[in-house]
C-alpha cells in the first residue's frame, strides 16, 4: 500500500479544506430550501457581452493570446481603471490578465513571499488568503475585525500586527462576507502606519464597483500606497461573469514583470473566449453596472431592514452583497443556527464559522436573490426566531 | 417617484409596504403616490401575464393590419373607438408605415378570430382592407421570456 501522507506535500496535508463544505453537503441533500448562501450574482452575463463571445468564436479566434493577455483588454481595462475609479496603470507593463481574481490572488502572494515572511490578513474575509499565503512558505498573522468598528482594519490593530518579519497586508474590501468597506480617511489612517515600512499591499477589490452610497476607494489612490500595491480584480461581480474566469492585477512594473513569469508557466494566458466578452464589458458595459447595483442596493434595504424587523440586528452592509448579521443573542452556536434554521425551516445561509473561529456568533447571509427570494426566506428566519424565543 | 412606477411595471404585487422597504420611504407615501397615480390614470391598471398555452384554454391571437380612410374633422379616432371597443380587441395603435392601424385579438379559435373580422371588423365603416396574422407561438411578451423557468444553477462555492 501507497502512504499517501508521504506522498503529498506536508504543507498541502495541513491546509484545512473551507469550513463551509460540510455545510453545502447537507444542503444538497433537501429539497425545497430557500438558500442564501450563493456567493455569486443571480443574473445572467449581458447579452451583448455573451454574443461578443459566440462571435469571437464563429471567427475562429480560439487561439492563446499572449501571456499578459490581449493588448486591446488591457489597454481599455486602463481605460476603464481611469474613468471609475481614478486609476493610472499602463495597459501595456502595469496590467495583466488572470484567471478570476483568484489567480490574481495566488500570483500575487507567491510572487512576493520568501519562507518565513509574515502576511497580515484580516478576517473575517474571503478564505483564500491564509491557505495560499501558507502554500508560499508564509505565516498568515490574522486581525479579527470587530462589530464596533463596522469590520474595519484599525490602524490601531494593524500597528500591533506588524513585526520586522511583515511582509504584506491584504486588504480584503469591499469585504465578503461582512459587507464592510473604507472610506478614503479610513485608507489615509492605514498608509500613515504603512508608509515607511517596506510592506507590500494586496488590494483585493473584486466588489469595487458594488458599494452603496460611498465610491470604492482604492487605497493605491493614497500618497505613497500605489508603489507598494498590488490590486487584484475581476469582472465576476460587476459583469455577473463569474464563469468566465476572468480578472486581472495591477502594479507597479518591476512586480508585474515578475509575477507575469508565474502566471506565464502556470497559466500561460486566460482563456481567449473571456477575453473577448470582457473587452465588451469594458467598452459597452458601465450602463448594465449601474442597473446591477440599483438592484443589488434595493435587496440591501430589504433583507437589512427585514432581519432588523424581527429582531435580528446587523451591521448595514455599505458593500458586495452580503449581510452579516449578529446571531449570538439568540444563545445558539452559529452551526447549530444554521444547521437548526436548515432543518426545520428549510432555509439555509451560511455560518459564520465558515470564516474561522472569528465568525463565531455570525452568520453570512447573500443578497444575490430575487426580493421574492429574499422575502420568501426572511418569513422562514421569522418562523424559526419566534420558536426559538417559547 | 417614478421608481415606484418602475417597481409595479416589473412586479404589480409587489405591497406598499415591500416597495416602502426597498425605496427607504415611508408606507404612507407610498401608498398616497400610488393612488395618485391611479387617479391620475397614469397608472391604469394590474394584470398578469398567463401562458395559456400551458392550460386547457383554447387560446389564438392574432395581428391584424387594417387600413382606414380618415374621417373629415376627426382624423382616427372615431374609427379608433369604434374598433377598440369591441371585448375581442386586446390592444390597438395607431401606426406610421403602409397602413393605419394595428390590433392585437384574441379569441378561442381561428375561426371565432376570422368572424370577428369578417362580420365585425371589416364592415366598420372608413376600413378599406384588413391584414390578419396570426400567432403562432409567443416567445417573449411585455419582457418576460416564454417557457423559461427560471432555475437557479449556480454552484455553491466555498465562498
């Protein structure tokens, strides 16, 4: 017999699968559930970036583009960069296209991480981080955000993470799961505390352009930051394109040129056909963006100011969609919650435990549904708070 | 207010209240706007949008072009009300191009759709010469896809 523990890498062997897996594997088991826990938009890719695509393929283009991707996207990815959200990255040596923001993410962090290099992560957050961060020989130093500070990264917290073997901080906003963004003032307080250090940044800015009220602000915007910073991206949740696999990451030169090298033999290039549907997007699509967060901010309301009406308090999600809403009052677990709410209410939304230790008294509750969906569901959370308060 | 107006032409059942929670307005408004709206026939009525041809209900409609000649003083509109207020007659424009007016009809059958031109329509005084296409089959009617059902394939990805 084979010991595949021998086999395998040691680093790979200790990496903890997502905690939310079991959850999802009970899930497929029930008919009838209403679920929120979908981390994807509900509506389907424009039609007109869709038949960019189809005619991109009846003209036979189904070769590999160079590695960075096509001249044309990255170029009018500039474009777009400048014109939403004040940007200035060069389509031709500041930009490169990736599979999704995570492969952004993952080229990102190797390129960077030498063994034994500290990555500040705070959390909750998407869950990729740690694990990649560690595949790279790092030490993932996590911040738990907290309630009080709207999930915020304090330059307080981030002060007392540092230590000389800090590498890079990630910063995970618009954030999943809590829905928490930064304001420029919030950025300016962070880069006092990084400039002057050596620290790299990862920007992880996939929700950009789904925040409400407030424009994203990246924090490669900030005197000094753009440098150090490394913004990984993607057209999935503002294009409703999370098929397509495709993103991107912006830097200063020297680090493109390097990181280009690992995406070049590990990837080679994002696949044509998405490049393609993506160049629309970029050139046709800000109108369906809009349209997008009209809609996403209208849900927003119903599900913040639902939960609140029978009794369940959240922090007002600002960005993404998702709510994260304080279920520790009820004197359950959050699985217990959420395994309870599942079985006898046929309703599912996501642990908060899903996101580590952190997520302990929370739970992650997704927006990307019809207001029908979502008022279906907030009368089955209603029914089970109201047996668990006889 | 004309979200509201945009929220009721996608969904008419959705309540004062619902619409009160997705606008960050009060219900009181709401309700006062609607009925201002009602009164003021800008909005003029609820339907619901039916596929019949998933029920029992003998069911065709047709498209019906139909040329008129003007009356003195009046231009369409006499001729207008006379063909609109026929029961059968579900919708009528009066159209620019190679002739005057459109109508949508329904009824149950082909026949029932070809009497009503014949004996009713077509006699009506000032109609020079009707047109009638019928339905085949609907695809797509006030934006709504036909025969879509809409199920959610979206894979459950650890987050």
């Amino acid at each position: 017999m084979i010991d595949y523990n021998k086999m395998l890498s040691d680093t790979v062997r200790e990496i903890k699968p997502s905690g939310i897996r079991k959850f999802f594997d009970l899930l497929s088991d029930m008919d009838n559930v209403v679920s929120l826990t979908v981390g994807q938009p509900d509506f389907v890719t424009p039609w007109h970036i869709r038949e960019a695509a189809i005619e991109s393929l009846e003209k036979g283009k189904t070769y590999y583009t160079s590695n960075a991707g096509t001249a044309e996207v990255r170029c009018e990815l500039a474009k777009y960069l400048k014109r939403r959200f004040n940007l200035d990255y060069d389509g031709h040596d500041e930009i490169f296209i990736t599979v999704g923001g995570s492969e952004a993410i993952d080229v990102a962090i190797r390129a960077l991480i030498n063994p034994g290099d500290e990555v500040i992560v705070p959390i909750p957050s998407f869950v990729c981080y740690e694990p990649i961060a560690k595949l790279a020989g790092a030490k993932g130093v996590t911040v738990t955000t907290k309630l009080e500070n709207k999930f915020k990264l304090t330059p307080e917290e981030l002060k007392s993470a540092i230590t000389p073997k800090t590498k890079l901080l990630v910063l995970p906003y618009p954030n999943n799961p809590t829905g928490a963004i930064l304001t420029r003032e919030e950025l300016e307080a962070l880069a006092d505390v990084i400039r002057g250090t050596n620290i790299a940044i990862l920007s992880d800015e996939i929700y950009a352009e789904l925040t409400y009220g407030k424009r994203h602000v990246s924090i490669a915007e900030i005197d000094g930051m753009r440098e150090r910073t490394i913004i990984a991206s993607g057209f999935s949740k503002a294009y409703a394109m999370t098929g397509w696999r495709l993103g991107y990451l912006c830097a200063p030169k020297p680090l493109i040129k390097q990181m280009l090298k690992i995406h070049q033999y590990a990837i080679m290039c994002a696949p044509t056909t998405s490049q393609f549907a993506t160049l629309e997007a970029l050139q046709n699509g800000d109108g369906n963006i809009e349209m997008l967060r009209t809609e996403y901010n209208r849900r927003r309301v119903v599900i913040y100011e639902g939960l609140k009406s029978i009794g369940i308090d959240s922090f007002e999600p600002e960005g993404a969609f998702y709510i994260y809403p304080n279920i520790a009052p009820f004197g359950l677990s959050s699985d217990e919650f959420a395994e309870k709410l599942l079985y006898e209410q046929k309703c599912a939304i996501v642990p908060g435990t899903a996101f580590g230790e952190c997520g302990e008294g929370f739970a992650r509750i997704s927006y990307a549904y019809s207001v029908k969906h979502i008022n279906e569901a907030l009368e089955r959370i209603e029914a089970f708070v109201k047996s668990l308060k006889k | 207010m004309d979200k509201i107006l945009k929220l009721l032409e996608d969904d008419a059942t959705l309540t004062p209240e619902q619409i009160a929670v997705m606008l960050s307005k009060e219900v009181g408004d709401i309700k006062k706007a609607i009925e201002k709206y009602e009164e003021n026939g800008v909005i003029l009525g609820y339907k619901t949008i039916v596929d019949w041809d998933k029920t029992d209900r003998e069911y065709v409609s047709a498209l019906i072009e139909v040329k008129v000649t003007p009356q003195r003083d009046r231009g369409f509109d006499r001729i207008a009300e006379k063909i609109y207020n026929y029961p059968e007659v579900q919708s009528l424009y009066l159209m620019s191009g190679g002739f005057d007016f459109m109508l949508l009809i329904e009824g149950k059958t082909m026949k029932e759709v070809a009497y009503f031109v014949a004996q009713k329509l077509a006699p009506i005084e000032f109609v020079t010469s009707t047109a009638t296409h019928f339905v085949l089959k609907k695809y797509k009617d006030k934006g709504v896809v036909y025969g879509n059902m809409e199920i959610d394939e979206r894979g459950n990805m650890p987050l």
